[in-house]
C-alpha cells in the first residue's frame, strides 16, 4: 500500500539552513553568559558539531569529497550531548577524566571514518583486506558506543527522579519527555518511511531541533535559578530575619538531628519535627536553608545518613555488614536509595568506598 507524503513549501534544504542558523544563533549566546558552567561549553560543543554536520549535508554535492573535511569536525553530538545531560543533572562528580577519555574515543572514531571516506573520495581505494576491515569494524563501534551514550544520556534524566522536587523533577520531564520523542519518534519514523530518505532526514533535522531548543532552555532554567536562589538567600541573610526564635529553633532542629540522632529514624519528614516542635513546617524549611545552608530537608538528612554510614563501613568490627544492613542501620528504607544518596555525596558506591578504605588501611599498616 503506497502512503502519501503530505506536500511541504519548505525545502530540506531551508530546513537544514534553519538549523544551521540555530546551532550558530546559540554557539554564539554561550559567549555572552556571565557565569559560565562545564554545561555551557558542552552544550556550545554540540551545537557547533551540530552545525558541522548540517553544512556537511549542504555541500555534499558540491565539494566533491571535501564534505568529508568538513564531517570531521561533527564528532561532538552523541558523546558530547552525554556529557552535557551529566554536566545538567549530576552536581558533584559531573565529568570526570574517564568520561572526557571515553567521549573522546568516540570522536577519534568518527574524525577516523570521515578520514577514510575523504581519502577513498580522492583516490578511489577500493580497499582491501585490513583496511576494509579496520573501516568496517570502526564504523559499527561508532554506531554502537553512539548508541550507549543516547542510553546514558536518557539514564541521567532517570537517575535521582523519584528524589527530585518541585523545579528539579519538572526540569527532568521535560528533558526526557523531549529525549525520548527525539529518539523514539525518530526511530519510528524511520522504520515506518524506510524507503523514503526525504522523510527521515526532515524528521531527524526536526528532532535535532527539539533536543537543543530544549538544552537550551534547561541550562537557562537551571542554572539563571539558581543564580536567583543564591541572590534571594544572600538579600535574606542581610534582612533582619534572624530572629531569637529562629536560632532557637535552629538549635532545635541540630539538637535533634545531630545530638540525638534524630536523622536514623526511618522515613522522616519535615512534617514530624513540625508536630514536635509545635511549629509551621515552613519555618523548619526556611531554618534547614538559611541557618543549616541546605538546599532542603532531604538532602541535609541524608548527608547526615550518608556520614554515619561511612564510619560504619569504615569500623573493622562491622566489615561483615552487608551494605543493606548498613544503609538500614543509616536511616534509609532500601539498598536502592542509601546507594544513590551515597554515591551523590561521595561519588562512590558504599562497597567501592568499604573497598578503598580496606585498601588505605592495608597500605598504613604496612607503612607502620
């Protein structure tokens, strides 16, 4: 059965063109952000591999090979878009040396097939035996370590949801609900018009431009707020706002959290220290943020989960502990979330961080 493709007044061409003009419209605002973020200069990297390949697509029947030159530079989408979605949602430990090391291998492999498909323009190889081979096996590497990183990417939307509130969590929607029509819609279509390549290349272009409207307007949303919140706390602590109750309710606050332990107690909410302090649950809140300098409740008590679990698995006579039963003993409900509040805070699992301190503790006493 035949599909009937509904007739388009733009161009793919106009449309690559709008594209171009995109990548570079942005490129070129990341210059004029004040306090610039890793985020920043990953997400002007994208853009501008982004428009790489779009001008590869416009000249590739006009350059006669040297398109190619130009791929070369379009190494930086997949892999760079990955260690932007990290740089967007991870606050410690965002990119580290394996991740760049990882990204850049995914590059090299892109910059090496572009490389060959240049020279075998020029000179008509027709390679054979390893070579062949070699150009082979790079190119379905790159389509499957591409494919890995649009996982992972999709992972770092996915990773801390169910603890995310309020403006983080509605960041997180909208960055997965746009990855996922990009990457899904994508596919589908694909499949669907499989022998019409004007179809797919309008679809991809479309969903390109989804994906860095939306990185766009997260980098704003993210970090111009909390900007803001860092403004609006510095103005607060400037105000006469600290008043003799709100010390002695901080003192009660650190009194129970702190000295009595009160952070052990299994699902604890702000609601439960307002009922025992006769307090309004906004003024517990607005004490954690402005006098304890946390972003919120959860996470000052799960610092404090997180720094009592670490002198457990530190203490030789708990070794045989099993990690649930240390995050049990910590004040977390599960394995699940005592893992990721740890490695949040720490960067490390608790085994890798029980792992290191054994190791640290051989080495001393073999020093000694």
């Amino acid at each position: 059965m035949s599909t009937n493709i509904p007739s388009i007044t733009m161009t793919i061409e106009n449309y690559y063109l709008l594209l171009l003009s995109l990548c570079c419209t942005l490129v070129v605002a990341q210059l004029f952000v004040k306090e610039k973020k890793a985020a920043h200069l990953l997400f002007a990297l994208v853009c501008g591999s982004i428009a790489l390949a779009t001008t590869k697509k416009l000249t590739q029947d006009s350059l006669n090979g040297y398109q190619y030159l130009i791929g070369m530079g379009a190494c930086v989408t997949c892999n760079g878009f990955w260690l932007l979605a990290r740089a967007l949602f991870r606050e410690k430990h965002a990119i580290l040396k394996r991740h760049v090391v990882f990204a850049i291998a995914i590059a090299a492999l892109v910059i090496w097939r572009q490389g060959y498909l240049f020279i075998d323009s020029q000179l008509h190889m027709n390679a054979r035996g390893f070579v062949e081979w070699l150009n082979i096996a790079a190119y379905e590497l790159t389509l499957l370590l591409s494919s890995s990183v649009l996982m992972l990417a999709f992972w770092e939307g996915c990773r801390g949801f169910s603890q995310s509130q309020g403006q983080e969590k509605a960041q997180r929607v909208l960055f997965l609900s746009a990855y996922f029509i990009c990457v899904a819609g994508t596919k589908l279509i694909e499949n669907r018009f499989a022998d019409n390549r004007e179809v797919q290349e309008w679809v991809v272009t479309s969903a390109a431009i989804l994906i860095i409207l939306t990185a766009q307007v997260l980098l704003y949303w993210r970090f111009s707020s909390q900007h803001t919140i860092t403004s609006v706390r510095c103005v607060e602590s400037n105000e006469p706002t600290q008043t003799e109750d709100d010390i002695a309710l901080q003192q009660q606050v650190e009194h129970f959290l702190i000295k009595q332990k009160g952070f052990l107690k299994e699902g604890l909410k702000v609601a439960d220290l307002a009922q025992q302090f006769n307090e309004p649950e906004y003024k517990i809140s607005r004490v954690i943020r402005q006098n304890l300098q946390a972003r919120n409740f959860s996470q000052l008590v799960n610092e404090l989960r997180v720094e009592h679990a670490k002198v457990l698995l530190q203490d030789p006579a708990k070794q045989h502990w099993p990690v649930l039963v240390v995050g049990l003993e910590s004040g977390f409900a599960s394995v699940g979330p005592f893992t990721r509040a740890f490695k949040i805070a720490t960067g490390t699992t608790p085994n890798q961080f029980r792992k290191q301190n054994s190791q640290t503790q051989v080495l001393r006493e073999a020093q000694e």
